[in-house]
C-alpha cells in the first residue's frame, strides 16, 4: 500500500490531505491514480487552477467520512466558496486530455502546505488530544 514518502528531486507526489488535519506527501507514478491514493472506487476531479487539480472520493460523504475541514481550508485560497469535501482529499497537477494526472514536485506540495498554515484559521489547525 501507500506511504508517507521520503522526498528526493525527481519523485512526483499526490498531497494527501486528510479530516485530522494531516498533509502527507504521497508517492506519484505514471501507474498510480488519484483512486489508489484516496483508496475509494470515485475520484472525481475538482479543477483549482490550470494546474492544480483536487481529487475527492465521490461515496466519502454516504459512507459516513468526517468533512474535511483542513482541505476546505486550503480550497478557500482557490475558491471563495467552496463545498464541504469528505474523507481523505488529494492533490495533483491537472490531467492531460488522456485524463492522465501529472504528479506535485516536492517544491509545489511543500507551498500548498506553506500557504494553508500561513492563512487558516487557528481553529482548522489539528490540536494534540485532550485526555
């Protein structure tokens, strides 16, 4: 299965965003696909820039997953107003028009998490549990 990469210059990466509030760099392949990474049967694309595309699995909602607060978050630097997104989102470049998605440089995954802890809201910041 997948997990958590060790970063070198000529990896690509998925930006996994989950509802506890944890960013993990996920390795890319030209073989891997927005499905493997969020483990669901839907991915649906949700275009954010010419070159950044969020993929969301489509049953996280019906099958009961937490709202994504972190990744609403990080939306909100694209769109103003976005919807509620469910369970694990990703993060990738945008697809060519074989539907294939390029991979995030390290660079490019490690300024997505920048901006989101510069701009959210304290309350959106994951907090150590309380005993």
């Amino acid at each position: 299965m997948f997990t958590t990469a060790t970063a070198t210059e000529d990896q690509s990466y998925a930006l996994l965003i989950q509802p506890t509030g944890a960013f993990r760099l996920m390795t890319w392949s030209s073989a891997t696909t927005p499905r493997h990474v969020l483990r669901c049967e839907t991915a649906r694309p949700v275009d954010l820039t010419t070159t950044l595309t969020l993929w969301v699995d489509e049953d996280a909602a019906t099958l009961g997953e937490k709202a994504n607060r972190a990744a609403h978050g990080l939306i909100t630097l694209y769109r103003p107003t976005p919807p509620p997104y469910f369970g694990d989102v990703a993060v990738t470049g945008t697809p060519d028009a074989s539907g294939n998605a390029p991979g995030l440089s390290e660079t490019q995954a490690l300024a997505l998490i920048s901006m989101y802890l510069e701009t959210a809201p304290t309350s959106l910041m994951p907090h150590p549990r309380r005993s």
